[in-house]
C-alpha cells in the first residue's frame, strides 16, 4: 500500500485548513492516544492535491469502537447522534463527520455492516473512485494510497477501485458525469464498459438532479459530461430528445459548428461562463442554454436549398419541460427555463431590428416572475458563442447587439424586473367593488400604461375612465 509523507505545499494548505477548527488536532490527537487511527478521507484530500476549495471534512477512524470514538468526542462538545447507524458521528461545535469503516451492501438503502477493524485497503476500495480512495493520517500527515489514486490524478483518468463494488450504487454512473465536467477526467477503458451497460434503476430523482447540478454549476466545461454520456450510448436512454439533435443539420452561414447537439454544447460551455450572485439563476441560464435548440428535431427544413426552423423556440419549450421532468425536481426552474427557451430568439430579434421601449417593456412581462430580460440576453449571447467550427471551444466575442439590447432594457427600466404598475388594488377601493372584475381592470390598467408609456398615476385612472375600462 502506497504510504507517503505529504509533501510541504499540500501540509500548508492542510494547516490552513485545520487552523479554521483548531479542535480537530486535539480530537486527533485524543483518538490516536486512545489506540485509534484517524484519517481525512474522500473528496477532501483530493481537492488539497488539486488546490481546489474543501468543501467537506470527512475524517474516517480506524482502530476503535463506535462507543469509544462517542466518548472521546463528547469531550469536546455535545455529540450528534444522527448518524450513528451509520456508523457517524459529529460534534456540534465542527463541521466535520467523524466515522468507521464500514460495508454496505448493494443498493440506494443498503444494510451498513461497522468494522473498526477493517483494513485500510479494503475500507477505500468501497469508494467509488481511485481519486476518492486516498486518505491522509492526521497523525502522521501520511497520505495512504492504496489504489493509485494520486497517478489518477496526474493522468486524469477516473477508474474504480473495484468494478463490481461500483454496480452496487448506480448513482455512481451520475458521479462519474460530473466528474468528467468538473475536473476534465475520463474514465478507463474498464469504468466506461462498466458505465455502458450498468443498471441505473432504484435512483431517486432527488439524487440524479443533484449530480446534474453539481455538473452544471461546478464545471468549467459541463458539456463534457454531456459528451460522455453520448460516447457511451447512454444520453438515448435518459435524453432521448438531447440525443436526436445530432442528427439534425443546420445552416451553415449562420452555424458552422455543425449539428444542433455541437451548437447546445458549445452554447452550455459559454453560458457556463456567465457568473450570477444566485446559483437558481445560474442553474436557469444553463439549463436554457443546454435546452434551448431541442424544437429543431421536429422544426428543420429544407427551404429553396437551405436549412430552416422556424418555430423552434416555441416547440422547444416544450420539449425542454420534458426533459428537465427526468432530471429536475424543482417545479420553478422547469417552468423558468421552458419560458427563457420559448423566448430565447426575441432578444437578437428586437435589438436588431431597433424596436421601441414598449416592446422591452412586453417582453419583460413574459419571463415573470422570476427571469428577466438580463438573463435572456446572457442566454442570447451564449447562443451567439456557439458557433465555432474551428473547435468544440465557445467563442468569446459579445456581439454588438446583445450590448444594445442591454443597455436600451436598461434605458426602459426593464433589465432585472418589469415595469411596476402605477394602479394597485388600493388604488379603486371605493370605485369598483372586489371580484373578477376588480382583477381583470387592473390587468387593462397595466397593459395600457405598458402600451401607452403612461408615468402619471391620476392620468392612468384619468384614461381608463375616458376609454370607458371601467
């Protein structure tokens, strides 16, 4: 078993990181004095040998029980217990698992067998990667190795400790995906015949839109988890509508990248690159961006010689809902990408043809209540991004328009929100008793100052009492 002594950088960063919960150094020390091996195990220790953020501090004992390792932790703090069958535990001043080894069996809810007493080697080989199988003895600042996770890393080659132990948890297949997207790996010849065919049944949705999250907010390049999927076989079987894009041409003045699914991926990577402050708005635009071409399966034609599909943003917010109900649990965001899908052309269509206020302001109606026409624009230019034939690589160019869409949705007060209306319900107390009608006036109200760019509150109630709305 390889066994090594980390070298200094990856200790800094170690040390910085532990001088967040100095505590964690006496519970190490406590566990080792008590004849227990405590060790920084999974996705921690890679991220430290890729300099990449810790998110989770995982620290798995060898050496005692379940019942000593509670002792020793309850000297520190009030342990939690809720994860004891699990052989977990926490303590509630740290934001650090503390566990034993254990066996699971096969399956989404399998029986946890605990085993202090389990080999180092026999405990990693259950995770689901080689990068995930290394761990460090806090101890000894000793990286333990067994399976060569740290040449993995050097190779960028994703491959299982232990082919049949990965079939036991088919949400490793999503794990695999992601991965790709984020740290740009790919799998052994091994790990991707084992992908090709392995059962994905017993998942739930929950657990399959997180792992499509993780690919998408985390990545740098999240279409090359899509990729893979399709270089397996497997993007038929869970996108069925994603996977026919590749079948369906396109002009090639306006998109020399080649088929629908090159433009999507292309598309993805660029919007990948637009930053947000809320990771829902982030998760919007890329799905979109992933989305928003599926209409042309059923809308290309060929037209006096050339390729055409007219309707497709329409048809596509359809198919977009029907993609995203396999893989998104969120009500919400389905519904906000299927309405920055169906409106994803209007943005280039009004900035170029130089419209009017009003019709930035209509537009900005459309997308509520949580798009806006800033987020359509970003989705606008990642389209316009995904059009390299040189390469797979998004362009970075920002067309002209897609800056004089922005700055005259600004001019109109439209960019992040729609317009508020001047006449709110308080406003006709008195005038109209509450019902329907009471609704439906203020509906006429609004759509008339939109229309007429009325400012002034009393001349809006002056003009629907002339037009006769009331």
């Amino acid at each position: 078993m390889n066994c090594i002594k980390i070298n200094a950088k990856i200790q800094s960063l170690l040390h910085t990181l532990l001088l967040r919960d100095p505590i964690i150094i006496e519970i190490v020390d406590a566990i080792h004095a008590a004849g227990g091996r405590a060790l920084l195990v999974g996705g921690a220790v890679r991220d430290l040998i890729l300099d990449r953020p810790v998110k989770d501090f995982d620290c798995e004992v060898h050496g005692i029980s379940l019942k000593s390792l509670e002792v020793i932790l309850n000297g520190f703090g009030r342990v939690n217990l809720i994860g004891k069958s699990f052989g977990v535990l926490r303590v509630n001043c740290l934001d650090v698992d503390w566990s034993l080894p254990r066996i699971d069996d096969a399956g989404r809810k399998p029986t946890v067998h605990l085993n202090a007493n389990l080999s180092i080697e026999n405990a990693f080989m259950r995770r689901d990667l080689t990068i995930n199988a290394m761990g460090i003895d806090l101890h000894t600042n000793t990286l333990i190795d067994p399976f060569d996770g740290m040449s993995d890393l050097t190779t960028k080659t994703l491959r299982a400790p232990n082919i049949d132990l990965f079939l036991h948890d088919p949400l490793r297949f999503f794990r695999v995906m992601q991965f790709i997207g984020r740290f740009d790996m790919y799998p052994d010849s091994a790990l991707n015949e084992c992908c090709k065919n392995m059962s994905l049944d017993g998942i739930s949705k929950e657990r399959i839109s997180l792992e499509f999250e993780k690919l998408l907010l985390l990545s740098r390049a999240p279409s090359l988890g899509i990729r893979w999927l399709k270089s397996i076989g497997r993007l038929k079987d869970l996108l069925p509508e994603l996977d026919a894009t590749s079948d369906v041409p396109q002009d090639p003045d306006w998109h020399p990248e080649g088929n629908v699914f090159e433009h999507s991926m292309q598309t993805l990577d660029a919007a990948s690159c637009i930053l947000y402050t809320s990771n829902y708005d982030m998760l919007a635009l890329r799905y979109a961006a992933l989305c928003h071409d599926l209409g042309k399966v059923n809308t290309t034609k060929k037209v006096n010689g050339r390729w055409h599909s007219f309707g497709h943003a329409q048809t596509g917010a359809k198919f977009a809902r029907a993609v995203l109900k396999r893989i998104v649990i969120k009500k919400n965001l389905i519904y906000d990408v299927s309405v920055l899908v169906e409106h994803h052309m209007a943005a280039g269509t009004i900035a170029l043809q130089q419209v009017g206020l009003v019709r930035y302001k209509r537009l900005a109606l459309k997308l509520v209540p949580r798009m806006n026409l800033h987020i359509l624009a970003d989705l606008a230019l990642a389209d316009s991004q995904g059009r390299n034939n040189a390469s797979n690589i998004p362009l970075t160019k920002v067309p002209e328009w897609v800056l004089l869409f922005k700055d005259t949705a600004k001019k109109a007060g439209v960019l992040f929100h729609p317009e508020a209306p001047l006449l709110r319900g308080k406003d006709l107390m008195g005038v109209l008793a509450p019902g329907p009608a009471f609704g439906l006036l203020l509906h006429k109200a609004y759509q008339l100052q939109i229309d007429e760019q009325i400012a002034d509150k009393e001349e809006l109630k002056r003009r629907i009492f002339t037009k006769g709305i009331l």
